[in-house]
C-alpha cells in the first residue's frame, strides 16, 4: 500500500480529539511507577529482529529510538500504523474507538474498554514495555489501552490502520529508560482474522521477562518492533 504521510500532519489531525486527555489526572486505572534503575539492563541488550517476509507491515511513528518522552511519566505518545493485505475483517479491527480512563472509558460516540489486555477492538496487535508496573509487568499486553483507532485506507491491495494512544499515568516509569516491543500476532487459529493476540504474552523461555524472543516464540504477522527510548 503506497500511503504517504508525514508524522506530524497525523498529530495535528488527531489534536482536537485528543486535548481533553490531556488534562486527565494520574488517578487513572493504569496507576503506579517503576524504580527508575529496574530495567536499565535491559536498555543494553541487542535486539533479536525477524528476517523473514511478513504478510503486515508495521511503523511505529512515536515514541522513536531514544527519544525522551513526556514529563513526570505522563503525557507521551505511541503512535502506530499498520497495513494488512486483506479486507476489514481480516485485519481483526471490529469498529472504531475514542476511548480513554474517566469519563472516556466505553462512552459514545465509539465505546471501547480502556483496560490492560487484548484490545476488544482490535484484537492482533500486542504493545508491552520493559518498565511495566502494572499487571504481568513485561509480559502484559497493552492494546487495550489505546485511545484512538480508526481505518485511514481501504484499497484493492489491502486495508491500513492508525492507532494511538496518550500516556495519563506513569505506569511505565518516570525518569527511566525504557523499551516498547510491539507487533501483530499471527493468525493462529487460521480462521482468515488477526485477531490472536493476548491478554499476556507467555513467556517463552521462562526468564521472567518478556521481549522479543517471546513474541517471537508466539508468532507474528509482522516485523517485531523494538524501540529503546527514555521516559521523562
């Protein structure tokens, strides 16, 4: 799919809906910080990438490599774009959603259920980061949590989707480095739908960490991304 596009035409177009969580407080249900020193480790180790051809491609416009991002743990973006080779259905996508925590969570005019896990509307993608201080930690899948998802293109070759999402809690730490894996699990009931991904991803190899061996091991449709960046 030939879609050009610059990052930042994409905030600008997603500002108006975005500005009332901006002002959201910290109370939300993501709560809680991750010692700043916990995964530092982690920042060092080199990335294991797939080779192979992947049917979904995937581009994660923010946070980039080593940016710092947000202020006091809050206040920065995952933005993402994915492009499948298949109609609406297959891509998992069930309908669009503007969600968020407080008055925003499963409301008109596009409910969706603001909650770590599986996202009920889109349900291939996984999001997990090496500082995650709530639920399986590393291992948790954070799709859910994304405020904004929509279709941006439908064409003969495929269907493309934005998703994004505004951090309103310091769940993944304040003033640490930090690592956000994320790719599109594969179809693996082959029912023709990526819509196979989990609440929380197995950890593989059982060394109480979950990365991108472990999304390896489980199966992706897509080029597993890995982007080391710093939370302010």
């Amino acid at each position: 799919m030939n879609t050009q596009f610059q990052q930042g035409t994409r905030f600008v177009a997603f500002s108006l809906l975005l500005v009332p969580a901006l002002v959201l407080s910290s109370a939300c249900s993501e709560g809680g910080t991750r010692p700043s020193a916990a995964n530092d480790s982690q920042s060092a180790r080199r990335p294991v990438r797939t080779t192979s051809e992947k049917p979904v491609s995937l581009e994660i416009f923010a946070p980039g490599e080593g940016d710092h991002a947000g202020v006091n743990g809050v206040s920065w973006f995952i933005d993402l774009d994915l492009e499948f080779p298949g109609n609406i259905r297959s891509t998992g996508f069930t309908g669009p959603q503007l969600t968020g925590p407080g008055v925003f969570g499963n409301a008109p005019p596009f409910p969706g259920v603001f909650a770590p896990g599986k996202d009920d509307r889109f349900g291939g993608l996984v999001v997990t980061f090496s500082t995650t201080s709530i639920g399986a930690l590393s291992c948790q899948n954070t799709a859910n949590l994304f405020n904004i998802t929509g279709v941006t293109n439908v064409g003969d070759d495929g269907t493309e989707i934005w998703d994004t999402w505004i951090i309103t809690a310091p769940s993944f730490g304040v003033h640490t480095a930090s690592i956000l894996y994320a790719a599109e699990i594969s179809d693996l009931d082959h029912d023709g739908v990526y819509d196979d991904a989990p609440d929380v991803v197995p950890d593989a190899n059982r060394d109480g960490i979950c990365d991108e061996r472990d999304l390896d091991a489980l199966g992706t449709a897509s080029e597993i991304k890995v982007i080391p960046f710093f939370i302010r």
